[in-house]
C-alpha cells in the first residue's frame, strides 16, 4: 500500500516536472533568441556607426582587400552601397555582379537617414543573413551576420540553460521523493487504519499524528474508533440484556403458568366433582368447597403479588415518604402477626432502636416488607422456636444516616449456594415445601424492590441448621436517593 501511493505521489511529481521542465526550455530557448537577437543588432548598429566617421575620400580609396579586412574585424560581410544603390565593395562577392541594392528595406532606411534592419536569404550567396545598414557620407554601410551562426549561439545557451535547470532540479527530485516518501507512509497508515475499522477491529489506534491535515485526519478517524468502539461495547450490553430479559420473561411466563395451572387444575377437578354429584355428599362436599376456596386465595395473592411486582418495575407504584418513628412501625408489624405465631408456640422477640430513631420511607411498603419477612421466618421456624426482630443504626458499609432493621429466625437455615438466587422471582428453596405453606415464590423479590425504591438495600445470611437473617436497610433522614435511583432495573434478574 505505502509503496504504490509513493510511486503514485513520484510519478505525479516527476509528470509536473517535466512539463515545467519543457516549459521551461521553451521559454527560455526563445528569450534567449530574442535576447541574443537584440544584442546582435545592437553589436552591428554599433559597428556601423563606426564606419559612419570615416571620411568620404577615406571610404573611396578602400580597396577589395581592406573591405575584406574589414569585414573580417567587424565580424560579418561588409557591403558599400553607393546612394544609388550599386554596390561599391563587397567583402565576399564581385560588386561588378550585384543587383542594385536600393529596394532592399535596410537600404532604403539607411538612405533615409536611419539604421535599417532586416532578416532574410541573400541572393548572391543563398545564405540567410541578418543586415543591419547605416547612413555613410558616400552612401551606406551594411555589415550582415549569417543566422546560423545565431541559432549555434542560441543553441549553446539553451543547453546550458537546460544543464543548470536539471541540476536545480535534482535536490527538487531528493527532497520530493522524501516527502513522497513520508506522506505515502502516513497516508498508507491511514488507509490501513481505515480498512481496520471496517473490519470490526475498533479497538486499533493510529500512533503517528501531528498538527498538519494528515494529523488532524489522524485524530478524526482516532476519536471515530474511540466512538465506535463505545458504541460496539453499548450494544454488546444491550445485547446481553435483551437475552437476558428474554430468558427472564420466558421463565416469567413458564413459572407464571406453572403456578397458575396447579391451583386452577385443583379447582376445576374439584368443582367437576361437585357437579357430579359430591355436592351432595354431607361428607366431602365442605372439604371439596375449603380447598376450593383456598386455591382460590392462593390465586388471589399470586395475582396481587404480580400486580404490585408489575407496578414496582414499572415505576408506577408510588410511594408517599414521609419520616416515621422506627420501633412503632416495627411494632405494628409484630403485633400483627403474633398470634399466627403463637399458633405454633413461636415466640417473637423486639430489640428496638432507641426511642428518638425516624426512618424516612413509606409506611405501607415498609409494613408490607416486614410482613412479608416475618411471615416466611413463622413458616420455616419449628414449633417453640424464637424470632427475633432488630431495629439498630447501620455500622457497615455506607450505613451513614441508615437505620438496619433486621429478621433473624432459628429455623434449618439455606445453603450458601442458594443465597445469591433468594430474591428471584419464583425460586424456592425447598418446591415443595413452600407450595405447601402457601408461598407465591413473589415475596422475597418484592421485598427487595420495595426496599431498593425507598433508598434501602436487603441482604440475607444464613448457616444451615442455625438458622437465617434477613435485613434491610432505611434512610433515617430524606438522602434525595428515592428520585434519582427508583427501583433498578435489575433488581430481580
């Protein structure tokens, strides 16, 4: 690639050259022409203008060989042209054998008082000659030079013109094949660059820069890598999202079925028997209506756990924050749900925060994580367990203005492998048992997008056999948090 653009850039240069190189020869050539032409004429004028002081007797006493030796000292052929126009002397013809000389446009000029001068073919000799005639006392003077003897003049200087041209070329052509050179080898790193990023690779750089166009090109292309990559990385993310919201929305809908389908198949086949005639047997058909009718509340929180889940990763459930006293809303809670425990002879237990302590939240959303929380600890408690309920500042991580509420029981406890999958949607621990105590499998994930909406984070810990905590944090003052950061996104992947 560098090589062929540096050929490419020479041959451009070189083409440019020898058109300015033949301009310049033709040029030259005919200023040279023109040049030496004049000079010529202004060499001959002079030299007539010497014959011009010479006297009338002197000029006819001269004879064939003075002219001759004349002629030769002035450096062209010297003819005398009496005012009539019959050739006195002539330094290399017979005058005897000449034509008169009167119509010639020199001569005529020269008769007229002027320096006449004229180019053209002599008849006597078939030369071509440049005339240059002068007014003479005893007529006129005319001195001609033969014109090759002009173009060998002028033939000379156009070579040497045309040496010293091409030598103050040469450093031209060094230093435009260096800078063919170097630009070819910018240039071919930009192509190459360019041809890069079309091939996907975004995350290639150009090293060589500068401040010129080439430079600047440089940067460009740069900074549309730079910008491409960025996008490429965007939608790489995007991708993985949409595949996993894909997959959440196919479990969603397989687990949605799945826990639809067992209570409305129980309440169909249970209905088809009443309808055939166990509506009339005393025995059964109470039993048969209780379990219809508890499949049917099981829909009902199944449905209304969809709907609030729906609402919180949508945005549309609003909350009204206000602050509150911590230990009365904690309080509530228990004292609501202490005779479900008593039941089994589980005893809950309140250490509270200190009396001053305000959690800036939603009442509602706040009675409705708790209930939830402890209404699992009830169910995975044994009989004459304990539950223990804590309201406390938080002390770890940012914890800074957070009060930690917190839900420990002393049930079987939950794998540590288990942990990190609690708060999806639908995932149970232990299938089976949880169906039978009536979970929706909704709570855990509803609990922490409650608790995420309102500024808070939940957390778990639990040792197999010892028992589970559950806490979540709230902000005691208003942090400005609620707005900025409402239920995220991927709260329950």
């Amino acid at each position: 690639m560098t090589a062929r653009i540096f050929f490419k850039l020479i041959s451009a240069v070189l083409i440019v050259m020898v058109v300015a190189f033949t301009a310049v020869d033709l040029l030259s050539a005919h200023y040279a022409e023109q040049a030496y032409m004049a000079g010529l004429k202004t060499e001959i004028s002079e030299k007539i203008r010497m014959f011009q002081t010479m006297e009338r007797t002197r000029l006819l006493e001269l004879t064939p060989g003075s002219v001759r030796e004349l002629a030769q000292a002035a450096g062209g052929r010297l003819t005398i042209i009496a005012p009539d126009g019959h050739v006195l002397f002539d330094s290399e013809a017979d005058p005897a054998r000449m034509e008169n000389h009167a119509t010639r446009p020199e001569v005529r000029e020269a008769l007229q008082g002027r320096i006449g001068i004229s180019e053209r073919t002599s008849v006597s000799v078939g030369v071509r000659f440049l005339y240059v005639a002068g007014p003479l006392q005893a007529g006129v003077a005319r001195l001609a030079v033969p014109l090759s003897d002009v173009e060998r003049q002028v033939t000379s200087l156009r070579r040497a013109l045309v040496l010293y041209t091409a030598l103050a070329f040469i450093p031209g052509i060094l230093l435009t094949a260096f800078f063919a050179r170097y630009f070819s080898r910018r240039l071919g790193a930009i192509i190459d660059y360019a041809s890069t990023l079309a091939t996907g690779n975004f995350k290639a750089r150009l090293e060589h820069q500068g401040n010129d166009e080439l430079g600047i090109l440089g940067r460009q292309l740069n900074e549309t890598g730079r910008k491409l990559q960025k996008m490429f990385e965007e939608l790489q993310r995007e991708h993985v999202e949409l595949e996993k919201v894909e997959r959440i929305r196919k479990d969603f809908v397989i687990n949605v079925s799945h826990e639809l389908r067992t209570p409305l198949a129980s309440i169909q086949g249970y209905t088809e028997t009443l309808l055939d005639g166990a509506l009339e047997d005393k025995e059964n058909n109470v039993k048969f209506l209780n379990i219809i009718r508890q499949n049917a509340e099981r829909l009902a929180r199944l449905t209304a756990d969809l709907l609030i889940l729906s609402r919180l990763e949508l945005k549309t459930q609003k909350l009204e924050l206000t602050s509150h006293r911590a230990n009365p809303l904690v309080e509530e809670c228990i004292d609501t749900l202490r005779p479900i425990a008593g039941k089994k002879g589980i005893d809950i237990r309140f250490i509270p925060a200190a009396e001053s302590t305000q959690v800036f939240c939603d009442d509602e959303a706040v009675h409705q994580v708790l209930m939830n929380l402890l209404d699992n600890a009830i169910k995975y408690t044994p009989e004459q367990g304990v539950i223990t309920v804590t309201a406390q500042a938080a002390t770890d991580g940012p914890g800074s203005g957070m009060i930690e509420i917190g839900v420990r029981d002393s049930g079987q406890g939950i794998p540590s492998d288990e942990l990190p999958r609690l708060f999806e949607r639908f995932y149970r621990v232990d299938k089976a048992r949880s169906r039978a105590l009536g979970g929706t499998g909704l709570g855990l994930a509803i609990v922490k997008h409650l608790v995420r909406s309102m500024g808070g984070e939940v957390k778990v810990h639990s040792v197999v056999n010892e028992g589970s905590t559950f806490s979540f944090t709230l902000p005691a003052n208003d942090l400005s948090r609620v707005d900025a950061e409402p239920a995220h996104d991927s709260l329950t992947d």
